[in-house]
C-alpha cells in the first residue's frame, strides 16, 4: 500500500513526478492558478476535503491545526467522506495512490491527515 501526498503547483512545473500513481485532487476548490488541461489527475474527490468551514477557520488561524485534525478526522467518518475513503483505501491497497494538495505547508495540511487515515483504513 502507497500513499503520498505531492503539491498541485509542483506536480504542474514538474519539480514532483507522480509516475504511474493514480492522482487524486483532494481540495474542495480548485487550486488557483492552475489550468485545467495544466495538472494531470485521475479523479477530483471533493468529498474528502474539509468542509468549507473548517477550512476557512484553519486557515484563518481560529483553530489550531490539532483541534483541525481532530474535526477533519470526524467529517472523515461521516457521509459522503467515509465512502470515499473506503473507495481511495481499496485503491491505495493495489497500486500507488497521489493525493494532491494545494497549500502551501506540506507538512500540516490535510492531504497529510487524509494519507494517515487511508493508511489506517487498509490495515
């Protein structure tokens, strides 16, 4: 099982190169910037983004990003988050699965909580 998460701007410029993994865009909104026939992906799975109003509070610094993992990990347990991850996991389970992000940290995003809990889905 391989889950890895690579920016969307570095995977567009080609810096990151997903070879022959399978692509997800894993944002509610798409990346800006970024053209549509630009960005190679196989699916856009909005419905294991954080939900709008989450995200704006993470992103505008009213939540911290332990209390954000903690209530994307339970949209992540509710419909329709909990079928799409069941979906991405049996993926990942048989071949290398992208998630593609758009922010700018890449080590506190939800791309990073999303790898962890698909990893932990196909245990």
């Amino acid at each position: 099982m391989s889950v890895s998460c690579l920016r969307v701007h570095d995977l567009v410029s080609g810096r990151a190169d997903p070879g022959d993994a399978y692509v997800v865009l894993v944002d509610r909104l798409w990346p800006r910037g970024v053209r549509k026939d630009a960005f190679r992906h196989d699916e856009w799975c909005r419905d294991v983004a954080p939900s709008d109003g989450l995200r704006r509070e993470f992103h505008g610094g009213d939540v911290g990003f332990d209390a954000f993992v903690e209530r994307y990990r339970a949209e992540l347990s509710r419909p329709p988050a909990v079928a799409a991850v069941r979906r991405l996991a049996t993926r990942a389970a048989d071949g290398d699965v992208v998630l593609a992000y758009a922010s700018r940290d890449t080590e506190r995003n939800h791309a990073r909580v999303l790898a962890d809990v698909l990893l932990a889905a196909g245990d």
